[in-house]
C-alpha cells in the first residue's frame, strides 16, 4: 500500500497521541489532529468530542487514513465508557464509511485479554487468536472496537489493523512492564507498519517492543513489516530492584492484564 499522506489522529492530547504528534510525521505523514481538549502548540486541531458526528465527518473528510487512539484509557463507570469507546468508535467508523476512509488503525489494548494467564518462562507467547478475555469495562471496550472492525471489513471493506498496545511510555515503570513495554520509537514503527501494509483485511496484532521478558506473540506485527529495535531489558535490574518481583498468586504475577484484573485505576488520573 502506498503511504498515505494525511492521517486523522485521534486522542492527539493524549499520552501515546502527544508521543507520535512528534514521532509520525518523519515518516512522510501529515497529521490532522483531533481531541476533545486543546491540543497544546496546535492552534488548528479540531476540539470534537466522539459524541459530534457531524465534526467527525468533517474530520475525516479527505484524510487517507485514521489513528485512533481516543477515548477513556482506564477503568470508568460502564456509562462513560460506552460514550466515549464503544459509542465513539461506532461513531469513528460510521464517519469513514460515509467519507470513504479505507484504512483505519484502532488502538486495541493488552486489556482485551487481560485476564489470560501469562506464559511462564519456556511457554509458548500468548497468542493474537486467544479468546477474548477482558479485565475491566474498560478492556471490554476493546473487545468491542476489535468486532467492530471485523465487521466494518465483512460489510464495508474498511481495513483496519487493531494494535493491543501494552504500555507506551519513555520508559517502564513497573515489573510488569518489561514484559508489555512498547517504546514510543517502536510504537511509531508499529503504526507506519500498520498504515503501510498491503491487504491486512481485519489484523490482530499485539505492540510491545521487542522485550527479552515478552509475553506476546508479534508474529501478525511482523507479517506487516514491523521490526521492532526495543527491549525493556536495559532497564530491568534498576526496576527490579525498586519493585521487587510480584507477590506469587497475586494479579500481576498470574495475569496478562495485571493489577487491572483486581484493582484497575481509575479515570480520570
């Protein structure tokens, strides 16, 4: 597929949107930025919620592709969230059938399986066919973006590839994030890939760096092209050290989605 030139993104306020307002557009993208806040130094961003279809459709009018990553990134109440993530998303794909939007990127989440139990060290990587096994509303939520797609490809023919992300910061923060830690840098890899590919139909595919403590199986990442220069390794003695390696039987040792699974934080931060 040849790259595409103007890209939506969406959640360009937030954590990973901030990280690839910076990190996309060396990749030859130009962005169209979208968030229900300001975006900071981006007077031209349009301030929509995933509620207003009309400033959706406009949004994605003449756009050759569409990174979504808004909507709420922790555990809310079921209201909120099917506003923002299930209703939101449904809206996102409404506006690019009606606008002719052929490839969408969704931003899935580890939290879709989160309550898959982690491989042990000699087992085999979680799969990206593994049943559905969401932690929270909030993981559901993913659960639901991921069909949705499948359906909008069966009945539209709108490709998209779903990433579930693990964690995208500068740097891991936790135990549990050697294992999921996706570098901003490679995230960046990871949607070019994904905005690039040719024929990816519906693609599962799981974004994590490329983790020497990695839980995932980024073989459907690779397929597209993505090569990921990564791992959390370089830092794990530090975090180790500082965490201390988690309680056996407890969430995070048992657990793809962790703490999310007995205890997720809450939005807002």
């Amino acid at each position: 597929m040849t790259a595409p030139r103007t890209v939506l993104l969406t959640g360009a306020a937030g954590g990973v949107g901030t990280l690839m307002r910076e990190l996309l557009p060396p990749y030859g993208y130009e962005l169209r930025l979208l968030d229900v806040a300001p975006v900071p130094e981006a007077p031209d961003a349009i301030v929509a919620d995933l509620a207003d279809r009309a400033a959706l459709r406009e949004a994605v009018r003449g756009v050759d592709a569409i990174v979504h990553l808004a909507g709420i990134s922790l555990e809310a109440d079921f209201e909120k969230i099917m506003a923002a993530n299930i209703a939101g998303t449904h809206h996102l794909y409404e506006a690019a059938r009606e606008e002719g939007v052929r490839r969408v990127v969704f931003a899935s989440s580890n939290h879709a399986v989160g309550f898959t139990r982690r491989p042990r060290e000699g087992e085999p990587p979680v799969p990206v066919d593994t049943p559905h096994r969401p932690d929270t509303f909030y993981g559901l939520s993913k659960c639901f973006g991921e069909d949705l797609a499948q359906l909008y490809w069966d009945l539209h023919g709108i490709e998209t590839v779903s990433l579930r992300i693990g964690s995208c910061f500068p740097e891991p923060t936790s135990v549990r994030m050697l294992s999921m830690w996706l570098s901003p840098a490679d995230c960046a890899r990871l949607l070019h890939a994904a905005l690039t590919a040719e024929d990816v139909a519906h693609t599962v595919v799981y974004g994590s760096s490329a983790n020497t403590r990695a839980w995932w199986d980024l073989s459907t990442a690779r397929a597209l092209g993505y090569a990921p220069e990564d791992d959390s390794e370089v830092y794990a003695e530090k975090i180790v050290a500082e965490k201390g390696l988690p309680a056996e039987g407890s969430p995070d040792d048992l657990y793809v989605g962790g703490h999310f699974c007995a205890d997720p934080p809450r939005w807002p931060h």
